[in-house]
C-alpha cells in the first residue's frame, strides 16, 4: 500500500471504471490506484466527482486535502471508533497523571537522544563554528534529568531547552551558501531551511494521525501535548521520534546533495485567511478561533516544483531501511511508523507496560 500525492492547483479528480484519474489543465494525467493506496494527500485546489468520492470512500482510503504548502484544509471521514473499549482505556489514562508523566518521559527522552546524535554527527564533521561543545553538553544534562521530571509543565520545558540547544547548530550540518536559517520559525516560515522543516513535520503529522485512525485509536487524546479542542495532540505525541531521523537529516540532505535549488522557493506575502499557512513543527492546527481575522506576514515557502522534490524524497526516506531492535531485523521506517503505533495500543490496553520510542544513532 502506498500513499499518493497529488499537487495541483487546477483540474479534475474523476472515476474511470476502478482507478481514479486527475486531469491537470496542462494535459498531464494521474492515475490512482485505490485498492492499492493507504493514503491520498491532495495540495492545491483540485476539483472531484461524486463517483470518485464514493470510489475513495470504498477503499477506505485516508484522503487529506491541504493548502498549497501544507495547511490543513480536512479529510475524509469514514466510520470511526468502533472499538469502544480501546478508546475508554485510552480516555481514563489521560486523567492517570502518573502514565502521562511515565509517557511523556518516554517520548521526551527519545526526542532528545535522537537529537544528541544528530548533533554529534555534526561535530564528527568538523562542520560546526565553536559552539557544539556546549550545546551537546547541555542537551546530555537535559536527557539525565529527563526521569528526575516530576511534572508535565516541568517536562515541556526540558523539551523546549531541548530543541534550542538543538536548533542553535542545525545550521552546521548544511553546505549550501545560499541555504538560509535563522533559527526555528513558523507561521509562516521565515527561510528556505525552515520552509523545508515545516513541510516534512507536516508530512510525518498526518501519516501519523492516518496510522492512529486505522487502529483505532483516538489522536486528539495525547498525553505529553496539552489537550486543546480540535488539537490532534496524540498524533503530535507520537510524530516527535521521527522528527530527527526523518525530517531534520533529510531536510539537511535535499540542501547537501543539491536535490534542491534556489529556485525551488518564493518569498510571499499573504494575510491569516490564506491557505498557505503550514502547519508546523510545534503542531499548532490554525484555526478562526486562534489567529487574528487579518494580519499580513512575510515568509518563504516552496514552489510546486520544490514541493514534488521534498515528497518524492521524503517516500524514499520513508522506504529506507533501519534496523528495528523489537523485531530484531531491518525494516522500513514506514513499517516502524506502523509497528510503533501498534506498540503503543498494546500499551493502552495494558498488554506492555511502558512505551518506548525509537531511537536511532
């Protein structure tokens, strides 16, 4: 099974017998498998027939409909929560305080572990400006006080130093003179480096939350992310352990490797009420509720051309091999993402006792 990008500003996405087919304005044609297809993520204005609708929903196929640089516009619904009895457990442990610290420990600890040996690469490079030797060391304090955390608001903010110390050399580990960071920004993104990050976080979001959806499980319940209406918190729980191995080191790849170029980004200026807003790395969905009704901003995003780069590279690094130690033996990390959603709903059922998070080196 595979999940199918389709990125269009124009166009028509009909039903021909059992495939579904987008007719571009360009004459370029796409062809969707759906008995084939886990996943159909749709970026731009694309228009759909009913008979395709109904083909979508037959296959259960997860469909996602985003702006043209990744904002949540919705998706399909299907028939969803069928197995009472897990989502009851999954309910009464988001009132547990001591699960969601234990929890949360788990997610936090391997976010920071992964970023220490991403950070640690970076120095065996020799590509760094002076400043590694304190930031790998403040993130090895915050890693051992990580099971000493006696509150949530205390863990967050061990995370939150986390990914300062993090962030401060990111830069390092990218040769491209023209490839610009500035720091984490979002809402929009402020530079080429951090139009890239937002995207790839915004992929690995929403495989995520389709992953949750076909076990089951409720995403807007999470643990470590604060309960907040119409937040998808489990799924941002449950996406921090790639977002190093999969989206900060492929981010720095696409630069390193000259995938991508110059002109695959535009500077734009656009209001709140636009449809360009990613959601990004932090895992804020923007809403009415959230956002003044008007308000201009400047940011840089990809064009079409650099959106079909990033996708098609980031299924590549999605079908990359890993060894996966709870199996012992190499898998996709689309298989990891797969397994470890199942680990978690052993977890929520009481059949394993604590979560654990994958961490590469």
């Amino acid at each position: 099974m595979s999940t199918i990008y389709i990125v269009s500003d124009s166009g028509k996405l009909q039903k021909k017998q059992d495939t579904l087919q987008h007719f571009a304005q360009d004459g370029t044609i796409t062809k969707v498998f759906p008995y084939k297809t886990e996943q159909l993520v749709i970026l731009g204005n694309v228009e759909m027939t009913g008979p395709a609708l109904k083909l979508l929903m037959h296959h259960n196929v997860d469909t996602v409909f985003m702006g043209k640089n990744g904002r949540f516009n919705g998706k399909l619904a299907f028939q969803q929560g069928k197995n009472v009895f897990l989502r009851k457990k999954q309910y009464k442990l988001a009132d547990d305080i001591s699960f969601k610290l234990s929890f949360s420990k788990s997610i936090v600890s391997g976010k920071l572990k992964n970023q220490l040996s991403f950070m640690q690469r970076i120095k065996r490079k020799g590509r760094e400006g002076g400043s590694i030797e304190n930031a790998i060391g403040g993130i090895k304090k915050l890693i051992d006080k990580v099971p000493q955390a006696s509150s949530m608001n205390e863990l967050r903010g061990l995370e939150g130093m986390g990914a300062r110390y993090f962030f401060s050399v990111f830069k390092y580990n990218i040769i491209q003179d023209w490839a610009v960071f500035n720091g984490r920004s979002m809402h929009p993104p402020q530079d080429n480096v951090n139009a890239v990050l937002s995207f790839l976080y915004t992929m690995i979001f929403y495989r995520i939350d389709g992953l949750l959806q076909a076990e089951d499980i409720d995403s807007y319940v999470g643990y470590l992310h604060e309960l907040t209406y119409g937040k998808r918190t489990l799924a941002y729980d449950l996406m921090e352990e790639y977002r190093t191995p999969i989206a900060d080191t492929l981010c720095c790849a696409l630069y390193n490797r000259a995938t991508l170029e110059e002109e695959d980004f535009r500077e734009v200026v656009f209001s709140t009420n636009d449809d360009e807003f990613p959601l990004d790395a932090e895992g804020q969905e923007n809403s009415d509720n959230e956002v003044p009704l008007y308000e201009e901003k400047k940011g840089v995003l990809l064009t079409k051309t650099g959106l079909k780069k990033v996708i098609s590279q980031f299924e590549k690094k999605l079908d990359t091999d890993i060894y996966y130690q709870p199996l012992g033996t190499s898998i996709s990390y689309k298989r990891v993402m797969r397994e470890q959603i199942r680990h978690f709903k052993r977890v929520i059922q009481g059949e394993e006792e604590y979560y654990k998070p994958l961490v590469t080196k």
